[in-house]
C-alpha cells in the first residue's frame, strides 16, 4: 500500500509586506482607540488582528497597553 505523503499543508502568507511606519501607524491608532475608550490596553490573538497590527504572520499573542510600549 503506498504510503500517504507526509507533507505539511500550505500555510497563508501575505502577498506583500506591511512598511515599518504602516504598522507603527496602525498600533498609534489602536493605543488611542484604547484611551478613548477607557482601556488599560488589549490583548490580540486573532492572526487577522496581529497582522494588521504587526505586518507579520505567526502564531502569537501581542500585549498593547493604551499608552507606551
């Protein structure tokens, strides 16, 4: 019996890359979203939201506080 293949399967990545300042742009908008709010900060976990927010694909968690780094 031949065996199956052991290949993993294709994982999405983005066609372009995020510039630096976009994302840095983005994650300001974010924090004063945050503020405006009434938040301490928010924690992203959905990989839609990290790449919009960071440019970049993995499987993380990202900590934004309202204000800083």
């Amino acid at each position: 019996m031949p065996e199956a293949p052991t290949t993993e399967p294709e994982r999405w990545r983005p066609s372009q890359v995020v510039p630096a300042s976009e994302a840095e742009r983005r994650l300001a908008a974010f924090q004063g979203a945050l503020r405006a709010a009434g938040l301490a900060g928010a924690v992203i976990v959905q990989s839609t939201d990290l790449y919009y927010l960071t440019g970049m694909v993995q499987d993380a968690h990202l900590v934004v506080p309202a204000s800083g780094e």
